[in-house]
C-alpha cells in the first residue's frame, strides 16, 4: 500500500491499452487493472473492418492482444482484476481491488461499455436460455434454428450478419423505419437472403417453455397490433450504457451517466482523467477509443510535470 504509483488506468479495451502504451512509453511505469475479461467489448466481436492498418481485418480478441502485447513491451503492467471502488477524497487517491488498496496520483477510467437489456417480460428468466446480448459468445447455439435480433444500429446489423453463419433464418426488428446503422451495414443486413427484416416492431413479451425460449410476441407500436414469432434464440442488440459504478459517484457524469471532461480529458475530479465508450456519446468507435486513451495519457503526464 506504500508504493504511490503515478498513474492507474481502470478499464482495457482501445481506449486503456492506447492509454498505457503511451503512458509506459512516457516512463510513467503505469499499472492497469484490466478487468476479469480484459480485453472490453472488442473481445465480442468478430471481425473489424474499420480500423486503419488492417485491410483485411483483424478479429477483435486478435487485436485486442495486439494492443496488450504493444503496451506490455513498453512496460505496461497489466492485472486482470476488476476494480470494487476508488476514493477520490484525498489524494493520493485509493484504488481498491479485491481488498487490496493500490495509492496513485492519476487514474485514468477507461472502463467502456455494457449492453443495454430491453427488459421486457419473461426475459430475466431465458438470459443464458437463449436470450443473449453477445452473437459471437453465442451464436453456435442456435445452428439450423431461427433467432431473432432487436435494434436498428450497427450492433444489431453486425449480430444479424454473423449470426447467418450457424442460423438457418435471422429476423430483424426494429421499433421503427429509420436504422442508426452505417450504410454499408444495412446494405449487408437487407442484401442477405437468410435475414428478414420487419420494421415498427417491438418485444412485448418474451415466450418460452421448459426448455428454454420459443418465441416472442411482437408489438407494432403505430397501433398496437400482436403478432407471435417462433424462435429458439434472440439477441438484444440495443446500445450500451458506461460502466462507472465503482467511481460512487465521485465524478461528475451526464444524464444517461457518462463521464464527464472537464479540461481536455480530465473530469471533474483533478488528476482523474477518463477516455473511450465511459465518455463519448457520439462516436464509439475503436478507432477514436484508443485515440482518446492516446489524449488521456499525454494529459496525465502533463499534469503530473505540472504538479512539481
Ligand atoms: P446504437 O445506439 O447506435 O443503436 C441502438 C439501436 O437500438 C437504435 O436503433 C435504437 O433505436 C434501438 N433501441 C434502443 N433502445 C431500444 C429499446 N428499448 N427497444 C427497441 N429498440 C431500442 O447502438 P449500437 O450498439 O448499435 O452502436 C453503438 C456504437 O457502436 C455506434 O456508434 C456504432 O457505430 C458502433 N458500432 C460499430 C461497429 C462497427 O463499425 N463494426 C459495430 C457495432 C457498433 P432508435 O433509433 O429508435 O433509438
């Protein structure tokens, strides 16, 4: 507990690992605790097309090891423990991991995102059972069977398209008309003959057996109207909400509770800094994730030179 590290980085996908390479390479001998799944949400994806430097793509756990191994040589420490909470009310401030209390001057929150659940009836009880958030942890379950899948963003498309692989039918609903995903993502979605898509529907109710799920009952939401859809499997592919919890509200965030920059990367708390999915409502991208990890570390070294 007495060794006063300069600079903790929480969290392990683009952002934390741009983060800590920039950070290693600035000397700062930055320690990261990089969750129990290290790696965030690119460890869920299959392939990435749209990160530069990779013309024919890169599987998201191939790139995310990528990363971890560029940090690593420049010295990064890496632990795969989650961090329980942190205290930000004196510095140098405590972070606490598994009962162990780690001091540091800087901390940078790079803990990203977790899927949204829709939530409705019946669902609770069929999560593992076929409903599912995650296509590429689940997917092989459902071979030769119909699924279904819920959203209009490029998370929905891209679940749409992969599940095809093992899926003998994939339906698409989305509450409305109008799909936030990228063209060349929809194009894929409406182009493919084993994908359905039916607009202005939604989830009303979840139907399952003893076995596991069986369908859904859908609900137009124009008029009310009900129809049933038969399927072994769904995926919610809905968004993502930041995952800040262990912060105890130390620092400021928005309504929908992403953090907040106060100056550059820094957020409301002084010497705590924050980059990726846990702050950008925007863009999500692992492109511009690991080009705010790459700010967040240039600002925490400058911010460490200032305080001598
Ligand atoms: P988005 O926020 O882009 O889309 C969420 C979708 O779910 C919207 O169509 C939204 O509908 C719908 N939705 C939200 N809540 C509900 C609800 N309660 N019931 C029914 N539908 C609902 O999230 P994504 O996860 O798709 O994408 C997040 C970011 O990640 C984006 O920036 C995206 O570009 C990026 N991404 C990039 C990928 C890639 O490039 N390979 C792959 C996956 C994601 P509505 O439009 O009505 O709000």
């Amino acid at each position: 507990m007495s060794e006063i590290h300069n600079v903790i980085i929480i969290g392990s996908g683009p952002a934390g690992y741009t983060a800590g390479l920039y950070a290693a390479r600035a000397m700062l001998e930055p320690l990261m605790f990089a969750g129990y799944m290290s790696g965030g949400q690119l460890m869920l994806t299959s392939d990435v097309e749209n990160f530069p430097g990779y013309p024919k793509g890169i599987g998201g756990p191939e790139m995310m090891m990528e990363l971890r191994e560029q940090a690593e040589r420049f010295g990064l420490e890496v632990r795969d423990q989650n961090v329980e909470s942190v205290d930000l009310s004196e510095k140098p401030y405590k972070v606490v991991v598994e009962g162990e209390t780690f001091l540091t001057h800087a901390i940078i929150v790079s803990t990203g995102a977790e899927s949204i659940w829709l939530n409705a009836p019946g669902e609770e009880q069929q999560k593992g059972r076929g409903i599912s958030t995650c296509a590429t942890c689940d997917g092989a379950f459902f071979k030769n069977e119909e699924v279904l899948v819920i959203g209009g963003g490029d998370s929905a498309c891209e679940e749409a398209t992969f599940l095809t692989r093992f899926a003998s039918k994939v339906t698409l609903i989305h509450r409305h008309d109008v799909f936030r995903a990228s063209t060349i993502m929809y194009d894929r979605v409406v182009k493919h003959d084993k994908i359905e898509v039916k607009t202005f529907r939604q989830v009303k109710e979840w139907l399952s057996d003893e076995k596991g799920l069986t369908g859904a009952v859908l609900e137009d939401p124009r008029d009310g109207t009900l129809e049933n859809i038969s399927v072994s499997g769904a995926f919610i592919a809905i968004g993502h909400k930041p995952i800040t919890g262990f912060l105890g509200g130390q620092v400021e965030v928005d309504g929908e509770g992403y953090i907040l920059h106060k100056k550059h990367t820094m957020t409301s708390v002084e010497g705590v800094f924050a980059a990726g999915d846990v702050v950008d409502t925007r863009y999500k991208q692992a492109i511009t994730a690991a080009g705010m990890g790459c700010q967040s570390a240039m600002d925490v070294e400058k911010w460490l030179e200032d305080q001598h």
